[in-house]
C-alpha cells in the first residue's frame, strides 16, 4: 500500500511499515506519477532525461508483446517505459519486462568466441571458432546423416533471425528435429492450427476458459487485461486447471483437475447429459455451474491454451483443445506459451514437422522445396526426443539457439544425459550458462536492443524491435552467425542483410504474405500486424496517401533500427508523462485516431517487387489441428502418493532475472503445496519439513497447505534455486507422481 506518510512539511510518500508494497507492477508507479517524484532505483542518478535517447521497440521477456521505449545513455540501456498499446498493453509492463535491460549491461556478458581445448573453453577468432562449429557438423552428417542433427530453442531470437536458422537447419543442414519449445508448450500445430484470437477479442469474448498456466506468473500484462475484462466489464471466466493462480478468486467456475486429465474434463463439459459423478477429480457441481456459464455466453467463447504444468506431458491439454474446437460452436483460441518469441519462432519454421509460413512438412515440400532447394524428407524429434536420443546414443550434434536445456528443459536428468551423450555442442547465446559451459564452440549473439528485427506475440502479432545500443565485443546477430555457418558448412541462405531475410518471408511464408517492410512501417502498423492479413478489401488508407496499408510516399525500413524510429534525445522526462503513445512524440493528439491493423491487407504492389511465391508452385494450404492423438494411458494413482503440478513464477533462476541486480533477489523460496486434506491424511502441517520423492530424485522441502491444489496432487515451482521440479519430473512418462516422507 503507498499512502502519504507524515505531517506538513515532513509529508512523503511511502508504503506503511507494517504493510510492505508487493507488486509485479510497481514500476508502473513510478511511470505515472504525474510530477516525478517517485524514481525507480536503476534508473536513479544514472542518467539526466536530456542525455537520454530512445527508440520505440516490444518487449520480449514473455510472449505478450508490450510496446515500450528503450532508452539508453552512453552505450548503455538505461529504463524501459511502457507505451500505450491499445490493442496489447495498455502502457502496462510487468517488473520483470521493465528492469530485465540490467542483464543486457551485465560485465559477463559473452563478447567473443570460445572453443574448447584440451578440455577448456579458451577464446578465439570468429574464423577459429565458425570452422570448428562447421568442421563438427559436416563430420556428423557425413557419418550419421542429417538426423544426427538437432537444433534446440530460438525463442529468444527476433524473427528473422529464427528463419535464417530454420532456413540453415531444414535446408543445409537437412534435419527436421528443430524445436523452440524446450518440452514446456504444445504441438506447433495446436499453437497455430487452431482458430486464434487476440487479447481484445479475448477481452470482449462473451466467455474466457482458461486452460493453461497462471497468467499471473508466466504473462502478467494479460493476467492484468483479463482481470480488468472479467471484474469491470463483467466477462466470466472458467478455469480448467491442474491448480489455482492468479485468476483464480474473479471466476465464475473453477475446474481443478488432476493432471494428465484434462481431456476428460473437456469431453464432460461438452458432452450432454447431466454428469452424475465426478470426473478427473472435478465434482459435478462445479461441471454443472462451468456448463451453464459458457452456455449463458452472450457471444463466442475464448479459450486462453497454454501449458498448465510441465509436470506433466501436455498430451491431454492438446487433446482437450481439439475437444473444444469440435463442442463449444465459434470458439476461437488465444496462446499463453509463455517464451518471448516462440510464436515467431513456430511461424518461421523452428518446430519438427512445420515449415515457414505455418505450413506442415508434408504439405508444403513442393513450395519450399523451389524456394529453399532441399527440404527434409521425415518429420523429426521435438525437445524430449532430441535430448532422448542423444543420451541414447542416436543423435551426435546439438545446436543451442539461447537454450539451456539443464535448466529450462522439464526433466533435469534427460537434460543433463542428453547433453553428455550428444558428442558435439554448439551454443549461440549472450551468456555463459550451465548448457552453454558443456558446449565444444561457444558464439557470442546480440542481445535485446542490440540488434533490429521483429517479434510475433501471442496472438500472432508482428511488431518491430528497435536497436539501441551495441553489442559487446564481437557479438554478432543470430542470423549473420547463421549465414556465416551455412557458408562454411556448404549452403549459402542468400543474405546479405536483415532486410532481405524479411522480403523472402513476405514472399514465402503464406501466413506472412503481403506484411511488407512498407506495412511495418506505416502508422496503420504502429502496433503491430496480425498474420496472417485478410484478403478482403482494405477499408483504411494511410492518412496523406490515399492508398491501402503502405505506398510510395512511408518511409522504408531503417537498417539500423529494425524499422522503429532512429534514436532521438527524449525533449522531456516521461517519468512525468503518465500516458506515453509513442517513442517519437511522446504523446499523440487526442484528434487523430489511427486504425489498428489485426488482419488488414497487403499494400499495393511496388515497381520492382517480387510475386509472393515460387513459380508455378501451388501455396499450401495453413496448418489445421485435429488431435494428437489419444493422450497415454495413465498409471494408477495409489492411496500415498501424489500427482505432481509444475509452473514457473515471475521470478527464477533464468537470465534474465539472475542478470538484473534489482530483480536476483526476488525470487521465492521454493515450497511444495499440497491440499489440506492430504496433508492431514500424512500427520503433515504448513511449515514441516518434508522429503519429496520420484522416480528421479528426492530432497528435503518445506510443505504448506494450499486449498487451490486439489486433492491428490503437490505443487511445486519450476527453477527456483535449490529444490526445483526439474529434479523429479519424468518427462518419459504423461505424468509425474511423487511420495512424501516425514523427515
């Protein structure tokens, strides 16, 4: 709580003593403080708002996509200011988007190559180091074949970075076991085969089931949208949920499942007839009360689809989706997959059995195959099943593309086996971390701010990012260490700069086509676009052209910028502008109104540019999502031990938070939840010590009694330091049950 604190002239605004101020959005304080007196402590003495310059860019720290200015001074990223979004943020940024730009000033950052020798990662030349990279990799292919070759992550990497590195992976290299996902989301063809829908419309919709993880933790600027749509505008929401979060208190029925069931919920809230019983742990009454609020729906029904543990193997989420798509009438799906540009990463090809352009394997060899040349022949492994076979012994080359499977991947011990088995390591990344340490050649990438490009967010809107600051060292883009690579391998991707990467996928990609540099940069994208536009009629102009979506007259891409405005010195402090519209002007007049862009169209034709499309090439058609197929059977759940529930909070041991000297301290001890109920049944209390065990490994934990963990089941969060989830999920198996023992 902040309050005025004192008498007369000692008067100061504070938190009460006893009442300390906890929020993930506290820095949203500082921001709209009409007269300044309140100053984030990164930010304080740092830097004078007239030495600052700034450029408008979209926060990639999860998937939502917040529109921010960078600002920097000297070389060095100094705040991050939420910009008024209206279609996405609201001028909204979590603690965790705002204060992360620390770990792109961090002194570890990696600024030049490493190769190993005689055992040690020493320094090296960016020749040295691209010839060690590709002498490994045409050595395996040459003695195991393409599928020896895995390629794991990309999220981390502005689109057309993750399309160079498809483009180098499914084309040069010839392998499909590529995966951004790192065994935490879904199939890519329930991501983008399924009808989407965006945060407004999600925000609009005349129902919201939330089936994924707690908004609150992994997306917290759709966690506020959301709860300001079901508590001000009256929109209900249903959870279908392994466990309560965030959202939790403001819905109008809540489904607790026990994990690995969530299909059977599903086929019970669509199904007819009364149901007698209860199902997956879920009480009649409470199917019954979910049933009649979607039923009572004033309009179409949204389902928020994400992960909601990765305890579990997520088969039975994407099952229950396809339930939904084929029972509940005009339903449209938004994603909560909670990684910064996973969605991108998925569009431009980064997943087994996809290609660029949301398109499948099969489906689209004939179009990609004319504009890439070789296109693999079978589909590859995901996550889980490249770690697998490399710690089997059947795969012999990983790529790391920002990914740290020992940390981030579910199960900790395939991670570590699957990185010892793989005989050869590469990692791109911006820091050292536990995978990176294990890796054969080491290549340093620039960062958030460091370099330009786009993001796709989680309603598949694409917006630019802006460069800010330089990288350190020698670090380069991922997309020129692909080119580079696919040079010394044996293939040439054909780039010469960022802009080309983007004219291959406005003309390739058939989700992407028509959303030009032109568009991008025009006022009706200045947030963003939705891929993919519709073929309809363009309804608005841009202001002074007369002409649909883009013309002559915009402006063309800024090479240095990624398209956002050049950098300018900020003329006033926003710290004391409560409503920042844009990077440039630091507020709009109330007078013009630009139209946003969700699914627009593609602008006229310019002289000069290519067909979209290879030649005679039929395009394929988009990714449709019947199923996955039926979930595994699930082993019998005995009188003592749990189901085990896994999600990751704001807060962890990732990079991004351990690299921010203002954010390392935050995150939370690691506690296991478990329902009142059980741990009465175990002679246990909130606060005793208990021994958590699985199949994998077993340490000593606090437990707390937690009524949203229905009965059954534990929770426990995912990478916090010392007692993580990663250490006793099983990701072999469709489920995770752990025992407790008094200690």
């Amino acid at each position: 709580l902040i309050d005025f604190v004192g008498r007369g002239d000692h008067i100061e605004v504070n938190t009460f003593p006893d009442l300390p101020f906890s929020s993930y959005f506290s820095g949203n304080t500082v921001q709209i403080c009409p007269v300044g007196a309140l100053t984030a402590t990164p930010y304080r003495f740092r830097a004078r708002p007239w030495d600052l310059e700034q450029v408008e860019s979209t926060c990639t720290t999860c998937a939502v996509g917040c529109r921010m200015a960078v600002q920097s001074s000297t070389n060095q990223l100094t705040r991050y200011l939420g910009i008024d979004s209206d279609p996405v943020n609201h001028g909204w940024l979590c603690d965790k988007g705002r204060f992360a730009f620390e770990a792109v000033n961090g002194v570890e950052r990696l600024s030049r190559p490493l190769v190993r020798r005689d055992g040690e990662l020493v320094p090296a030349s960016w020749g040295q180091a691209l010839d060690a990279a590709a002498k490994g990799l045409r050595d395996v292919r040459a003695l195991h074949g393409p599928d020896g070759i895995a390629v794991l992550g990309g999220a981390r990497l502005a689109n057309e970075d993750a399309y160079a590195w498809a483009k180098l992976a499914k084309s040069v290299l010839g392998t499909d076991s590529v995966d951004a996902q790192l065994g935490d989301g879904l199939p890519a063809e329930a991501v983008l085969g399924l009808p989407r829908a965006t945060i407004d419309q999600a925000c609009s919709a005349g129902a919201v089931l939330l089936m994924g993880p707690d908004l609150k933790e992994e997306l917290p600027v759709l966690y506020l949208r959301l709860r300001a749509a079901v508590v001000d505008s009256g929109i209900p929401l249903v959870e279908l949920v392994p466990a309560s979060g965030g959202l939790s208190g403001y819905a109008a029925a809540s489904l607790n499942y026990r994990p690995g069931e969530a299909a059977a919920v599903a086929r019970a809230l669509v199904g007819a007839g009364d149901p007698a019983d209860e199902v997956a742990g879920v009480g009649a009454q409470a199917l019954r009360q979910a049933r009649r609020v979607l039923a009572d729906a004033a309009g179409d029904v949204v389902v928020i689809l994400g992960r909601p543990s990765v305890a579990d193997s997520g088969e039975s989420v994407a099952e229950a989706a396809a339930v939904l798509a084929e029972g509940v009438p005009g339903v449209r799906f938004l994603s909560a997959l909670r990684r910064g540009n996973v969605h991108g990463a998925l569009d431009m090809g980064l997943a087994p059995g996809v290609l660029p352009g949301r398109v499948g394997l099969d489906e689209g060899r004939e179009w990609w195959s004319q504009a890439w040349g070789v296109i693999p022949e079978e589909r590859g492994l995901d996550a889980a099943g490249v770690l697998t076979a490399a710690a089997e012994g059947r795969l012999h080359a990983l790529v790391l593309l920002g990914a740290d499977p020992a940390s981030d991947f579910p199960d900790a011990e395939l991670a570590r086996h699957g990185l010892a088995g793989a005989g050869f390591v590469v990692a791109v990344d911006t820091y050292l971390n536990e995978s990176s340490r294990q890796a054969d050649v080491v290549l340093p990438a620039a960062g958030y701010a460091e370099r330009p490009g786009t993001t796709t967010n989680l309603e598949g809107r694409v917006t630019r990012m802006g460069q800010k600051v330089v990288p350190p060292g020698v670090a380069w883009p991922d997309w020129m260490i692909a080119s580079e690579l696919a040079l010394r391998v044996g293939g040439d991707l054909g780039f010469e700069g960022i802009e080309a990467i983007w004219d291959e996928i406005e003309r390739y990609a058939p989700s992407h086509a028509g959303i030009t540099r032109r568009l991008l940069t025009s006022p009706l994208a200045r947030d963003g676009v939705v891929a993919p536009l519709s073929e309809e009629t363009a309804t608005h102009t841009v202001p002074g052209t007369g002409r649909p979506g883009g013309g002559p007259e915009l402006l063309e891409l800024a090479p240095d910028t990624g398209g956002a405005t050049q950098p300018v010195p900020a003329p006033i402090d926003p710290m004391s502008d409560p409503g920042i519209d844009a990077a440039e002007s630091q507020g709009i007049s109330a007078t013009e109104v630009v139209p946003e862009v969700t699914s627009g169209v593609a602008p006229e034709q310019e002289e000069g540019e290519q067909e979209p499309g290879p030649s005679g090439a039929e395009r394929p058609p988009p990714l449709r999502f019947q199923g996955a197929g039926s979930p595994r059977g699930l082993p019998k759940l005995d009188g003592y031990a749990l189901r085990l529930v896994s999600g990751h909070t704001l807060y962890d041991q990732g990079v991004g938070v351990q690299r921010s000297p203002s954010l390392a301290g935050l995150p939370p001890a690691p506690r296991l939840r478990a329902n009142p109920y059980d741990l009465d049944r175990l002679g246990l209390t909130t606060g005793d010590s208990v021994r958590v065990r699985s199949g994998h490994a077993s340490f000593v934990i606090e437990v707390v009694a937690h009524s949203g963990v229905p009965r059954g089941s534990a929770a426990l969060p995912f990478n916090l330091e010392g007692q993580s989830a990663g250490e006793l999920i099983d990701a072999s198996g469709p489920v995770t049950d752990v025992r407790l023992e008094t200690v």
